[in-house]
C-alpha cells in the first residue's frame, strides 16, 4: 500500500503493523503493536483506520488479543470496495495503522449474571471478541463449560478458529482450564461437513445439545454472547428470549448480550 507521511491527531494511536496472515481470498488477521498507555476489557472493540486520507475512515473491529496481551490482534473480512477494508488487506509488516483511544463493547463478562455455562455464537468474523474471552483467565474463572459456537460458509473459513482453539489449549495461562472447560462447537452453511446448517436452525431443533451433550439453554444456569450478522443476531437473539433469556448490558447485567457494531 502507498505510505504517506502522517501525523495522528489527538485522540488516535498510531501503531505499527507486527504480523500479517491472509487465510483465504475473504479473510485475514493481523496484529499491531499496542500502546504502553491503552487498556481494555477482553470481549470490547475499537475504531481503526489507515492514514490514507486527510480524513481517515474508522470502522468498528473487535479486538481478538486478550486484554493482557502485548500486541493487537484484528480478524478482518475482506471487501474489495469496501471504504477500510479495500485498503486493509492490502497492509504490510511495519506499516501504520490508526486507532481511537477509546475501547467500548458489551461482550464482556461484567455485562452478565454468573451462570454455569458461557454459549459464544458467532458467525464469520464474529468469532473474533470470543478469541478475547477465551484467552482471559476470567472468563474461566467465572463460567464451568464454555462453548465456542462457530458458523461459517464453508470448510475453509473455519481454519481461524480451529488454529485459536489449538493455541488457547496450549495457553500457559489458560490452556489446563481450557483443555477441560472449551467445547468447540463448528457448523458450516455450504460445504459437506459434519455439522451442516444455521446455528439458530441447530438450536431450535435441539441438535446442538444433543450434539453437546448438555441441556437445552435454561435462564438459571446458562449465559449467551452473540456475534455476526444483522440477520443472525436478531434472529438468535429471539431464540434465546423464547428459552427465558434477557438482554444485559454494562449498566444491567443479565443473561445474554449482544455486539452491534461491525466492520465494513
């Protein structure tokens, strides 16, 4: 990408580019240097930008690195006429990349009750504020059973997560925790797989605990976090309403959230 030479204005880090992995030809990760003054919650997101422009576009990424992490890590789509992103994809090892000051978000676990067991849905990118979470010690420490619910397009889009799940069971920190406590559950829309189908399709039918070996999700002992799509957080949104679940919130704590905000 073309580099100009830029001065951040107040309010913005500007940080350099550390690794860059492109998975296929519609999604990458890549991770930046992290400022010695920026802390976060596991679970939030943050603005980022390139400096490209006199007035640079800020899109909303969850922040994929747990909030002890040294560095950065962002999981990215790629849209080619995307505002940000056509030009995202396109970073290289030390480039800039802007970002606001400020995180925010409302996965995160002090925006639910204590439960027993954690469902983290998400679909696609969706995937990357639960990378946060089950990378914290916290999130271990609040929750007995936690399940990674992943759903993708096809075969190949799942590699992000499985090659995250490898990692954490192998944490230092968390990986013991990990090893007997994170169940990955993996669905795929398009391709032959062993778990076909939408994860509200799954969950309405019942084949998700059967497949989990747990009980249908009950207000009492089960909490929800959920990531992706307009149309899929909606629509799982209203299939945990129907098991008895309320939506929470930083200031109201409750049994399941949601993510609102989204990449371009």
């Amino acid at each position: 990408m073309s580099k100009i030479v830029f001065e951040a204005p107040a309010g913005v880090f500007a940080e350099k580019v550390k690794s860059v992995r492109h998975y296929t030809d519609r999604l990458f990760k890549f991770r930046i240097s992290r400022p010695s003054s920026f802390r976060f919650r596991s679970g939030e997101f943050v603005m980022i930008g390139l400096p490209n422009s006199e007035k640079p576009i800020f899109r909303a990424y969850s922040i994929a690195s747990p909030s002890w992490d040294e560095e950065l890590e962002f999981y990215s789509i790629k849209v080619q006429d995307g505002p940000l992103t056509q030009h995202l994809q396109k970073i290289e090892l030390d480039d800039t990349v802007l970002m606001r000051r400020k995180s925010t978000g409302t996965l995160v676990n002090d925006a639910l009750l204590p439960g027993k067991r954690l469902y983290l849905f998400s679909t696609g990118t969706g995937i990357a504020p639960f990378a946060s979470l089950i990378r914290d010690p916290e999130t271990y420490e609040k929750f007995e059973t936690i399940f990674l619910c992943h759903t993708c397009r096809n075969v190949i889009d799942l590699e992000y997560g499985q090659e995250l799940v490898r990692s954490v069971r192998l944490d230092p920190l968390v990986g013991d925790l990990a090893s007997k406590n994170l169940h990955h559950y993996q669905t795929i829309t398009r391709d032959n797989f062993n778990v076909t189908g939408r994860i509200t399709d799954l969950m309405t039918s019942g084949k998700i605990f059967n497949d989990l070996g747990t009980p249908q999700i009950s207000p009492y002992e089960d909490r929800g976090m959920i990531c992706g799509s307009i149309e899929m957080i909606r629509d799982t949104k209203i299939i945990l309403e129907g098991f008895g679940l309320e939506e929470g919130s930083n200031n109201n704590p409750a049994t399941f959230v949601v993510e609102k905000a989204f990449v371009d």
